[in-house]
C-alpha cells in the first residue's frame, strides 16, 4: 500500500497546487472522486492491464464517461495518468488530495459512531468539543452499530475514542484473563 502511496502522492501535490492557485478546491474533490469511481469499476479496472487495450482508448473512456465535469487540465490529468500506467492509483490520488485540501483548509474529518441514534443538540456538542481539542473545524460524520451494546467511537484522524460498552468488556474480559 504505501508503493501506492509513494506513487499517488507527487499527482495530489500537483493537482492540489492547481486547485490552491484557482481556488477551486470542491471542483478537483469533485473531479477525483467521479474519477476514483469510474476507475475502481470492474468493467474499467480491468482494461488497465489489458494488453491490447492502448492507454489512449482508456483515457478516452475515463474523460468520456466524466463528461462536463472534466475541463481541459482536468482531461490532461487523465491522459498523463494513462500514458505513465498509473489510473490504478486514481483512488489514492484522490485520498491524498482530500489530506492536502483539509490540512489547507484546517479542517478535519470526525466520524461519531454509536449504538443508539444521537440527537442533534449533541452532535453539536461533540462536534465543539473536538474542535476545541484539535484546533481545526471538524466535518462530523455519525453513524450506528448496535453491536457497540452502548456508549461511542469518535475517529478523528489520529484520534480514537472508545468509550463503547463493548471495548469495556474487552478490556475487562483481558484483565480477568491476564
């Protein structure tokens, strides 16, 4: 994975310094993720490899099937990822750009998960508190998972809290058996 990495990240950078300089940061979100979607299809993931498929025919597909959404730098990116055989890495390409872009915007991505519905007036209250702690603006994804039995997990970025009735039962399950 992080050969993958190490090969997506000098196209983030350069598609994240495009969008800094034009000050369109959703429009290349937007970009990299139709793009990242239209790769990981099966029926388009296959003709990478493809050996009698030429790497032109599969830029054509992706810039194709993106439609208006693609300007022309945007159509170039495509084209210098099929002439360098690196489409299969679009979905890091658009992972490291999302990091770029939120560490230029000073923002975060939290995701709340808890076994009961959380009501709005405390996903606020989270969302404040996790702001406060991390210095940056938090975007607060919530979900469910009943088999946390009770309680939450906040994941923000580096940052794990679990304060599930299940990891408690874990951590006392491992101490009575230590």
């Amino acid at each position: 994975m992080s050969e993958i990495s190490s090969i997506a990240r000098p196209y983030a950078q350069a598609v994240f310094e495009l969008a800094r300089d034009s000050g369109d940061y959703v429009r290349w979100s937007e970009v990299l993720h139709a793009l990242a979607e239209i790769a990981t299809q099966p029926q388009v993931s296959t003709l990478f490899s493809h050996p009698r498929v030429a790497r032109e025919e599969i830029a054509t597909i992706l810039i194709d099937s993106c439609g208006e959404l693609l300007d022309d730098v945007g159509r170039n990116l495509v084209r210098l990822l099929a002439r360098n055989r690196r489409l299969d890495v679009l979905s890091a390409v658009a992972e490291q750009y999302e990091l770029l872009r939120a560490d230029a915007e000073r923002t975060v991505q939290a995701h709340l998960e808890s076994a009961l519905a959380v009501p709005d007036e405390h996903r606020q209250r989270i969302t404040q508190a996790l702001e406060k702690r991390l210095g940056r603006r938090v975007e607060l994804t919530v979900s469910t998972d009943e088999s946390l039995i009770g309680g939450a997990v906040i994941r923000a970025g580096d940052l794990v809290i679990d304060d599930s009735v299940r990891a408690r039962l874990e951590k006392l399950a491992a101490a009575v058996g230590a």
